[in-house]
C-alpha cells in the first residue's frame, strides 16, 4: 500500500512537472536528465513527502502543486 502510494503521487508530480516545468523547483542536473532520471527523483521526492523526512532540495513552487503535496501528506496520516 505504501509503495503503491509512492508511486502513484510519483507519476501525478510527472505528470504536473511535464505540464508545467515551473510547478516544481529541481535541482539543475535534473532538468537536463532523462524522463527516467526525472521519474526517478519524483518518486524520491514522494517516498521523503510520505515519510514526512522532506529533504528541502526539490519544492513545490506553483500552489496546485503545493496543495497536491499537501494532500499527500495528509493521506500519509490516514494509511499509517
């Protein structure tokens, strides 16, 4: 359950980060990677939002992605 979770708010920031490249703030290295590379640190950046660890170097920077980020942090307290 909790990797399904992972996973699945993993692929909604890819989604929103290929609809919008602003809605998130990335490190440089990671705009210039590959769909996988990116895929790769979204997942990682869900795994420490639902481990409520919140490492600091990727951001939410639009308020839809802010609230998304919310809502998974929020569903965290209902699966634990």
């Amino acid at each position: 359950m909790y990797l399904a979770t992972i996973i699945l708010f993993a692929s909604i920031y890819r989604i929103m980060f290929t609809i919008d490249t602003t809605s998130f703030t990335l490190p440089d290295t990671v705009h210039n990677g590959s769909v996988f590379h990116i895929y790769v640190t979204f997942i990682y950046f869900s795994s420490t939002t639902f481990t409520s660890t919140g490492i600091g170097d990727i951001l939410p920077f639009k308020a839809w992605a802010k609230l998304l980020v919310d809502f998974n942090n929020y569903l965290q307290w209902d699966i634990l």
